[in-house]
C-alpha cells in the first residue's frame, strides 16, 4: 500500500509497481529504465525510481526552495489517486 515516505525536506511516495500501474505508470524505472515490485514517486522530479536508483538520487539530490510548489502540486495530485491524506 502506498505511503508517504521521509526523505528530507523532499515529498516521496513509496509506491507498489501494481499501483504505479493503476494510475497509468509503466512501472519502468525513469533512471535506468528497469522494474521492480517497488519503487518512489518522487515529486519534485515527478518521476518513479526503482529501490536502486532511489538511493543514489538521495545521495546527490539538492532541494530547492524554487521547487516547492511543483512539488506540491505533484505530490497532491498523486496523494489523492493513491488514498494518501
């Protein structure tokens, strides 16, 4: 089941690759184009990384105060199809 996750400052949804899937994803790793059973929604990039690949962006991954309301905007709008208040 889908939840939100802590990652910092950044909004990060631990996603199922059937639930990916429900709401149109391909499930396909936006970083290395592999898959996995799960992966992260992360909003800021609007992407869904595999376990992998997830590490390795929270490694060199900046935030931003410029990104803020993208991100937002991302991450209600996925909240809101995975049942996350």
């Amino acid at each position: 089941m889908a939840k939100k996750i802590e990652c910092g400052k950044f909004l990060v949804i631990d996603v199922t690759r059937n639930e990916c899937i429900g709401w149109g994803g391909e499930a396909i790793c936006d970083s290395c184009s592999d898959t996995a059973e799960n992966g992260y929604y992360i909003a800021v990039l609007n992407s869904w990384f595999c376990p992998k690949c997830y590490e390795e962006w929270k490694k060199r991954a900046k935030w931003y105060q410029e990104d803020v309301n993208v991100e937002r905007s991302n991450y209600t709008a996925y909240a809101k199809i995975l049942g996350i208040e």
